[in-house]
C-alpha cells in the first residue's frame, strides 16, 4: 500500500486515491474514471447495494404518501 502512494505521489494522481463511500466497505481504491467521479471500490457490490437502498427508501416514501 505504501508503494501505491507513493508511485500516485510521484506521478500527480494523488487524488485518484480514494476511499468507497459505503460505511459498510471503506476499502481504498484507484479512481480509473475519466472524470475522476468515483465513489465505489465496485459498483456492482459497494454501489448496487447503495443504490438499491436508496431506491427502497423512495419507493416506501411513495407509497407512504399515496396512501396517506
């Protein structure tokens, strides 16, 4: 880990370094995106599960709402 630093210190891409936005992961990453826009270490286990929470709680606001 201390090599990957330092290698992304040297060539500038500190700031690819990140750490996933899922409370329940934390795991360091590389950001390959273009944009440097990423959150996850992998969208399909850190990010589906985030996205399909938040898409539950909506869905339950809905309903709450339609009903009410």
């Amino acid at each position: 880990m201390v090599g990957i630093v330092f290698c992304a210190q040297l060539e500038s891409q500190w700031s690819r370094l990140k750490v996933c936005a899922s409370d329940e992961c934390r795991w360091a990453f590389f950001d390959s995106s273009r944009n440097r826009g990423g959150t996850w270490c992998q969208m399909e286990t850190c990010g589906n599960r985030i996205k399909s929470r938040a898409y539950r709680r909506r869905t339950a606001t809905q309903r709450v709402r339609a009903s009410g």
